[in-house]
C-alpha cells in the first residue's frame, strides 16, 4: 500500500495509530518528536505524514513545513487535541491536507489517510 510517518509524543496513542494503519496494509514508522519526523522525512519519502500538534520543541506545525518544504507531494494530516479555527486555518494555509481534532475514532484517520492516497 503506502509508506507512512506517524509523529506522536503519547505512547499509546503513538501505538494505536501505528497499529491500525499496519493493520490496513500500509508500512508505518512511528516517531515521538518533531526532529525525529524531520530527520525520518529527509532520509525517506513518504505518501502521508500524520504529526501530532503539540509536541515537544518542534511542533507539528514545523513538520508540516519542512515535509513540504523536501516534498510538496507529500500529503500531511495534522491532529491535535487543542484546536482552533485560527490554527486549523493556519495548517491548512501551510498544506495540510487535512486538519483533525482529538479525539477522534479511528475509522475518521482511516479515512482520512485513504482521501490524502487518493489526491493526486
């Protein structure tokens, strides 16, 4: 299927993601930092990003512009559990292809990943 990053700094939400996408056929790596995802993005491209907001240091924000600042093919899914109209616009203003709130069922990121697949 399709090679994915997934950046969350919670464990077993970082976990679950994974799981249920490798579940779905997709390769997945996992990483817990924003600097990991940048480091990850520039050694290997990617079909779908899903980076959490709120990380330590590097937030979501600044994966979302380095990863489509290498590759502007590369479809980025931000969630987060603190949003906001201002943020959502913000994200979406830089590329996002998709914005999501938590929590949210696991079937909305399926779908979301497959949308993100399917746009060219």
């Amino acid at each position: 299927m399709a090679r994915l990053l997934v950046v969350e700094d919670d464990h077993l939400m970082r976990w679950s993601l994974e799981t249920t996408l490798e579940k779905d056929g997709h390769t997945v790596d996992a990483v817990a930092s924003g600097e990991a995802a940048i480091a990850a993005a520039m050694d290997d491209d990617y079909h779908v990003v899903i980076t959490d907001y709120m990380l330590p240091k590097t937030d979501g924000l600044q994966v979302l512009w380095r990863v489509k600042a290498r590759n502007p093919q590369t479809q980025v899914i931000v969630m987060t559990g603190v949003a906001t109209p201002e943020l959502e616009k913000r994200a979406r203003d830089m590329g996002a292809f998709q914005f999501l709130e938590k929590p949210f069922p696991l079937s909305v990121l399926k779908q979301a990943v497959e949308g993100a697949l399917a746009t060219p």
